[in-house]
C-alpha cells in the first residue's frame, strides 16, 4: 500500500490531504476512510499513514482506507 503524511486535516470539516511519500499530488480524504476511528484513533497533521486509492474517474482520485503507522 502507498505511504505517505498528513498535509493537514480540519477535524471540523472532517478531511483533509496526504502529502504521498511518491512526490505525487496531494490526495483528499475523509474521516470515513480512517480505520479504527471511531475506537480513538487521532488523526493530525504531520502523522504518517498507510492508504488505498478509489480512482473515481480519470482526473480524480480519493482515499479509499487510510491507516496511521507513526509520525515523522
């Protein structure tokens, strides 16, 4: 699975953009692809994850399912 750092995330709102490790263009996510959220999992910036793409079309992409793996 792609690795990459959370750019930032508005608890909020509930998104927000992985920066992937691949210097390719940042990726949008929602809360609803955080794994193990709702048990008290954090989410913030600057937080290393492990994700899974959805191609929803040819130009757009989202996070299908994200885990945190650490900081750094």
């Amino acid at each position: 699975m792609p690795e990459g750092v959370i750019e930032w995330f508005d608890h909020e709102e509930q998104h927000g953009l992985i920066e992937p490790d691949d210097d390719g263009d940042p990726i949008p996510f929602s809360l609803d692809a955080v794994e193990d959220y709702h048990s008290g999992e954090r989410i913030s910036a600057g937080q290393r994850v492990v994700y899974e793409i959805d191609d929803i079309d040819d130009e757009a992409v989202s996070v299908e399912r994200l885990s945190p793996t650490g900081y750094g």
